[in-house]
C-alpha cells in the first residue's frame, strides 16, 4: 500500500474542486494565487472551478481551467474569467508562477521544494465590466516536474490586475488641483474653483464638508497624519495650517512660492516650488532641491519610504518623472510591461503604502495608459488604459475622458483618483 499524501497537499487538491479559492503564501503583488494538483503521471487531481476573492468586490472572479492534458514535461489547456465581483477589472493577467513536486520518498516531510515554471508570456485577457467573461484562451507550461517517482506535482498560478470602484462626483468640486486622504479613509479636496478644501468619504460624497476656506484659491493640501494639520498652499509664499480645535490657521512661511505639498512617511512637510522641491523641518523651510532647469515646473511628487524625491516635471510642452539622487535628477526607467507608456506623458504620481509607484498620464491614444503602478526598480505591476476608464465612466469610447489630477492612497491597499471634473474613485492591486 503507497503511504497517504502529505495533509496540507490534498486539502490544497481538494479546495479547488469544491469550488473554493487556494490558499497560498503567494506575495499580494504577485495577484489571486490559485493552484492546480496533478498525479506524476499527469492526472489532474483538482483544476477548479475557482472563486478568486476581490478585494472590495460584492462577488468572486471565477477561474475556469479546463482541457488539460501533459506532453512529456508540458502541460496545455484552456483558461477562463467570469467577473462576478461588480467591479470594473482592468489589465488582467494570468501567470503561472512555480511546482512543488512531492515524490514518494518524501512524502510525510514537513519541506518540499518549488521549482520554477512559466509561460513565455502572461495570458493577458484586458479589461472586464462586471458581469462579462473572456474567452477561453489556451496556454501551455513547461517544464512540469512529473514522473514516475512524483506522487503529487502543485502548480502555483495567480490572476493580476486592478479592481476598479465606480466613481463619484463630489459637489462643489470645481477646479480640483490636489487631494489627499487620512488613515481612516477621508478624503481632502483642493477646489481652487470654490476656493475651498472639502472632506468627504466615499463611496457618497453628497454633502461634503469644509475642511478649510484658505484667504486665497488653493494650489496644494496635505495631511500630515500624526497630528491631524490640514495644510494648504495658495501658490504664494505663506501656508496655511489648519489644526483641529482651532478656529484660524496658523501660517509657515516657506521663502518662495510654493504650490503642491507632500508630507512622508516621517511626517515631515514638503513643497514644489517651480522647478525644485523643499523639506520643512517643522514651521522651518530648508534648501530647495533643484529638479529640472529654470523654466521647469515640479507639477507632482512624492517622497518614499528612504527620502527619494520622485516628481513629474513639466520643461515646455513635455513633462518626465525624475528621481532625485546624490548626483542630481536623473529619469525614473520601466521595464517592459503593460503601463509602461505612463512615462511618455505623465501627470501626477504616488507612493502607496507598499512602496510602488502609482503614475498618471495623458494617453495619445484611446487605448493608452492614464495610470500605471510601478516597482522601485520600474516594473510595471498593472496599468489602467483609457479605454477602461471610458467604460468605467459610462462615455462612448471616442468621448473625451478626463485628466487625472492628483492621487491619494488610502487604506487597505487603496488609491483614490481625482478627475479633472471633480469626481473621485478608488482603486487597488488584486
């Protein structure tokens, strides 16, 4: 008689076949981790249904594998997505990531090993409107680590994307220039329009608040979330801080001209200020850090977690994001990947609290980029094209659809996007 396979493996085979999501160790950027169980010989043992879990979505994203049949070390079939979350999901991708076999002369150890497989490219199936399915796409893995001697051979495979909120207009949001948001989710609106900073939380926006009434239209606001300052730049020199409890703003003066305002993860201030950027240290302004030339403008930044300035600079009609380094500015690179194209026109950009960069753009065409995240190094991790956009907003795709303005992130993985006719959404990694 063979000895029993190891627990763990076949609650993993049998999870699938009920119709329930794998769980895995995967990292959350790596997506909706999934996992199919073959017999060495290349038996499939379990192959889903799956019902991927969406973060904020009202239902599951269905994974259906099918077809499947092994060639010496290659494993074909057929993939397919039902999107039952409610949500709009953009760029998604399909990734098988690695193979745990289990041969039978380790099978009761506590430790077996994955190796690596893949696909030569992801299966890239788009964007997908609630309620839609793609067609079913073949694929075909290699190598698979099957045999005689394998018992049970896992293969781990994840969905990636960005699930999508509907988005929500917020009255008296005319002229948007800046948003932020706090740790509980509330969001800080700049309307240069109404001259106002309005707090609201989504998913309604029907009667905002006045956060702050600045002597003058804002140009810029941040939170700094240690101590709950609201603080608003009117394109002059002097900032209004407005603190809870008070009834007037104090006011810092940062020595220049100051627009966009950031604060970091150390709760430390800082300033755009035509082509440079400023720290505060408290209600004192430091040096300004040139980023570009003197007829370059900072339009957006944003400081990560090490104190590296990364900003979308505007020279004459071109705009580029730099990174701020020992040497001087120098150009943030991404690799090859959806959401690349972000870098030819960018408009805004974002840390999130993961530290990938989140960066807006301006598309040249209808199905260019208007926002991608990125790794440090520029990896793309998933763009969200303007076509998806159009669909999200309900417009005819030849419709003009509104600039991005600024962003926000907020929690539970989420980034909020401020529109240039002053609706807001929210989006995040799956």
């Amino acid at each position: 008689m063979r000895p029993a396979l190891p627990t763990l493996l076949l609650a993993l085979a049998a999870a699938p076949a009920l119709g329930l999501q794998a769980a895995t160790d995967a990292p959350p950027e790596q997506g909706l981790a999934f996992a199919v169980a073959l017999k060495g010989s290349g038996e499939a043992l379990a192959a889903g249904p799956y019902q991927l879990k969406v973060p904020g979505g009202a239902g599951p994203l269905r994974l259906e594998v099918s077809g499947l049949a092994v060639e010496g070390a290659r494993l074909r079939g057929e993939v397919r997505l039902h999107n039952g979350s409610g949500l709009l999901l953009a760029g998604l991708e399909l990734r098988f990531l690695s193979a745990t076999p289990t041969r039978r002369e380790d099978i009761g150890r506590s430790t077996v090993s994955p190796v690596p497989v893949g696909l030569r490219v992801p299966i890239a199936f788009g964007d997908l409107l609630p309620g839609e399915s793609t067609p079913r796409t073949p694929f075909e893995l290699s190598p698979l680590p099957l045999g005689d001697g394998v018992a049970l051979a896992t293969v781990l495979g994840a969905v990636s994307g960005l699930a999508v909120e509907a988005p929500v207009a917020v009255p008296g949001a005319t002229r948007p220039v800046a948003l932020d948001a706090d740790r509980s989710g509330r969001l800080y609106l700049a309307s240069a329009g109404v001259g106002r900073v309005l707090r609201f939380t989504l998913p309604s926006a029907s009667s905002p608040a006045e956060a702050a009434r600045p002597a003058s239209p804002p140009a810029g606001v941040a939170l700094r979330r240690r101590n709950g300052d609201l603080l608003v730049s009117t394109g002059g020199p002097l900032l209004e801080v407005h603190r809870p409890g008070r009834g007037r703003p104090a006011t810092l003066d940062a020595g220049r001209n100051v627009t966009g305002l950031r604060t970091d993860g150390k709760h430390v201030l800082w300033a755009a200020s035509g082509g440079s950027v400023l720290a505060f240290d408290e209600a004192k302004p430091g040096p300004a850090r040139a980023l570009g030339g003197e007829d370059s403008e900072v339009v957006s930044f944003d400081v990560d977690a090490r104190g590296t300035v990364h900003a979308v600079l505007r020279e004459g009609e071109a705009s580029r994001v730099v990174v701020a380094g020992p040497a001087g500015p120098a150009p943030f690179r991404a690799g090859k990947g959806s959401g690349a194209d972000a870098l030819e026109a960018p408009t805004a950009c974002r840390f999130d609290g993961e530290g990938s960069l989140w960066v807006s753009a301006s598309p040249r065409d209808p199905e260019g980029t208007v926002l991608a995240r990125f790794q440090p190094d520029g990896a793309p991790l998933g763009a969200l094209s303007r076509l998806a956009l159009a669909l999200l907003l309900g417009r005819e795709e030849d419709a003009a659809v509104p600039a991005v303005v600024d962003l926000a992130p907020g929690p539970e993985r989420r980034l909020y996007v401020l529109l240039e006719d002053g609706a807001v959404f929210a989006i995040r990694p799956i």
